[in-house]
C-alpha cells in the first residue's frame, strides 16, 4: 500500500514483585532508557551491525519475521514505500525533518526521540541519526510508528462494532488523589466512562462498562471482560498524578510498547524489549487509535500534549485480543487541572471528546 505527495509543515502494571501497584498514576517521571544509537561511521544506505534488539518474536503461520535490527536510510524507506522523500523544515541548531504522505505529515527532529503526527506528540523508541545529510531511523520504529501512520489504511470501525470502557481503579483501589480536596480518580473515571457510554451508543457501538459502581475489579478481570463480550476495542480511564510535584500537567495516551522496542515509560519496572504479549498483534491499530483519541482529546480541552506514549508493565492492556490503549485525562496533583476535573462541564468535555474520536 502506498499514499501520494508530501505537505511540509514543522511540525496498571505488574510490580516487580508480581503484584500490581494499588495507583499506577501515582507517578509519572518519564525514564529514558539507554539507547544504540548510529555510529559516525555509518554506511550510507543501511548499518546491520547494532545490537539487536529483537529477540522472541511474534509468529505468522508459525514463522517468525526477519529480526529488524539495521538503521535505514529514511530516503530509501520513502523510496519502497512510494511516498516523497524526507524534507528539512527548519535551520535551527536541532535539525528537523518532514515526511508526508496522503495520510497526513510526521515530523522527526535529528536526536530526539519526540516526533510529530498532525501537531501531536509521538514518542520514538530510538532517536533519528542525522549522517551524511542523510536522516536514520531505527527499523523498529519504521515497522511499528512511521509506516503505521504514514502509508497504514485508517482504521475503521465495522457496522456490529463493540467497545469496552473501563473506569480505571475502584473500591479499595483508590488511584489518585486530587490536590485540592483529597477526592479520588476512581470517582471521577467512573462519572467520565458512564457520561461516554451514550455518546457511543448513539453513535452505534454496544458498549459495555468494567464496571458500573465503586467496586474492586482485578486488571485480569477487566481482560476476560473484555474477551467475554467479543469487544472490538478496548479503553481504559485514568487521571494522572506526579504527586509532590504540582506542575505536572497535559493529556497522555499509552499503548502496549510493540517486542523489540523500548518503552517510554517504565517506573522502575524491567522492560524486557523481547517480551511479547497478545496485544502486540495490534501494534498499528494500537497507535492509530491512540493517534486518534489524542487528537480529539487536545481539541477539547485545550490540554498540553504530553503525547501518545509506550509502556510495556500496564497489565490490562497485555492480554487484549483487540486494539487498546489507556487514556490519562489531565493531572489530579495539579491545582488547574484538578479545578477541571473536579467539574462535571470538563468530564463531559473528555466523555465527548472520546466519543467524537470513535465516530
């Protein structure tokens, strides 16, 4: 598959203990982690001679794909894919580059592991290599973050469409607190999830809800939901906390960090790039989804994007059968966000941002 010319623009987890943490918002420092990155020395085309960083890997038919571990040449990528060739889009000190398809624009900046879908966030696993003006891209990310966008069809959604929401946290699983008050996340996912569910319905999609009161659900039980109802998707709803830390803020969207790429986000936790769970099987779809929830999201609220994120120890997402992301609606340790969340106008503002995106 391929898409036409190019438009410039700049553009709850598993504890390392084995049990799952009572508030895995409770803290959101961002980790990164220790990446290869492309020798001065590299060939022009392709470098074959990193590390890997694939091992494990998931099976078609019982085969197991070619481990991707070269950098490739971004102009030679465009070239397979038929889509225009990567443009310089600024002249300042970090070095930025545009490459658009009939989909839309993704822009890398030469170093960083933050790139940009249609002004949203996208966070890498690698950082793009600038050598002899040619821009290198890690082949994982080509797989599981360019080509997905870039030259992947949109996703769609069929006309018996089927949607688990899941308010994240309850009963004696609390979350987050909120700064102002001490009022709890698990209330307010639970308001947000049943102000969303007729919004869907009315848009066509069964929906049904992890759960509908203040009780506990296991994050294994909000899978076997999910299974047991034959979803088409899944979404789980949380609200954040960088708690000391009251600056903290923005909108967050996680999907399952794909085998063979690092994750953005770990807490601590060992993020064995090898590790494949069910849900890697809709690594495109994942970030398509999340591309998309993000986009209507920041729409809505005026939020700062804190971007579409990977994360490999979020339980309830490992063992869906279906695309599945988690979505972090704004900041409970932050008193401005915390002032929104608190107010049924800004949970209907997320219920139909979500609602909207699924359309």
């Amino acid at each position: 598959m391929f898409c036409g010319a190019l438009l410039f623009v700049a553009g709850c987890a598993t504890a390392p203990n084995g049990s799952p943490p009572p508030n895995w918002s409770a803290n959101n420092e961002v980790q990164k982690p220790h990446l290869p990155h492309a020798p001065k020395a590299l060939a022009p085309v392709v470098r074959t001679n990193l590390p890997a960083a694939r091992t494990n890997l998931p099976t078609t038919n019982g085969v197991p794909p070619a481990p991707v571990t070269t950098w490739t040449s971004l102009n030679r990528w465009a070239a397979e894919q038929k889509i225009s060739a990567p443009h310089r889009v600024n002249d300042g000190p970090m070095a930025a580059y545009a490459i658009g398809s009939s989909n839309g624009v993704m822009v890398l900046e030469i170093g960083s592991q933050t790139a940009f879908w249609g002004g949203v966030e996208i966070h890498l696993g690698f950082d793009p290599q600038l050598i002899d003006n040619q821009v290198f891209v890690y082949g994982p990310d080509l797989q599981k973050n360019l080509e997905p966008l870039l030259c992947g069809s949109p996703l769609k959604f069929g006309s018996n469409r089927t949607i688990v929401i899941d308010p994240g946290h309850g009963g004696g699983n609390t979350g987050a607190k909120s700064v102002l008050d001490g009022r709890l996340e698990k209330e307010f996912t639970l308001d947000w999830a049943k102000r969303l569910r007729p919004l869907l319905e009315t848009n066509g999609w069964k929906v049904f809800l992890t759960r509908t009161s203040d009780v506990y659900v296991t994050n294994s039980d909000r899978v076997v939901f999910a299974e047991a109802r034959h979803a088409d998707l899944f979404v789980s709803l949380h609200f954040n906390s960088a708690a000391p830390d009251t600056k903290q803020a923005g909108l967050e969207t996680y999907c399952l960090t794909p085998t063979g790429m690092p994750s953005t986000l770990t807490r601590g936790y060992t993020d064995f790039w090898s590790e494949n769970f069910p849900n890697n099987a809709f690594d495109a779809e994942n970030l398509q989804l999340a591309v998309r929830l993000q986009t209507a999201l920041l729409d809505a609220t005026s939020l700062e994007d804190r971007g579409v994120r990977r994360a490999r120890f979020i339980d309830v997402l490992h063992g869906q059968r279906r695309p599945a992301v988690l979505i972090e609606g704004g900041y409970l340790s932050n008193p401005h966000e915390a002032a929104l969340i608190e107010t049924p106008e800004f949970r209907q503002k997320l219920a139909e941002a979500v609602a909207y995106a699924l359309k």
